[in-house]
C-alpha cells in the first residue's frame, strides 16, 4: 500500500519509498512473516489432523518433528530473503 500510495506522487517518491521497502528492515520483517505463515501452517494441519483422525494427543516425538519442520521451512525462507537482499543485482 505504501509503494502504490507513492506512486501518485511521482517517480521521485516512488523510488525513494521503493528504497526503503527493499531495504534491510523490511527483509527481516519479511522472514518474521514467513515464519508466522509456516507456524499457522504447520499447526493448521496438525489440528485438522486431530479432528478428523479423532487424534486427541500428539507424542512429544511428533511434536517435536513438527518444530522441527517449521525451523527449517522458516530457516530456508529466511536464507533465500537474505540472498536476494545481499546479492540482488
């Protein structure tokens, strides 16, 4: 919203507010947003696991495989953020 707001403002604003968005901040925030999205991911699946195959607990095992899943999908979100805000061309 905030690019496309800038947009109607001329070139001049919109590169300046396109800097700010593809900037270092707002990767990081990026890879806070792919880990919440693989957090509710995972824990959606999980809960529709337990309704609809009547699984009311979860070894500490699958649970655990279940962190596990979600660290390294938010991991590999994270590093491909990181390698297009350090080598973008």
């Amino acid at each position: 919203m905030l690019v496309i707001g800038s947009a109607t403002q001329g070139a001049e604003a919109f590169d300046a507010t396109l800097q700010v968005v593809q900037g270092p901040v707002f990767k990081l925030m990026e890879i806070c947003l792919a880990g919440g999205v693989a957090y509710h991911a995972f824990d959606g699946v999980r809960l529709l696991i337990v309704h609809y195959f009547n699984v009311s607990r979860l070894s500490q095992r699958d649970v655990l495989r279940g962190l596990r899943r979600g660290g390294v999908f938010h991991r590999d979100c994270g590093l491909l953020i990181l390698q297009a805000l350090f080598y973008h061309a």
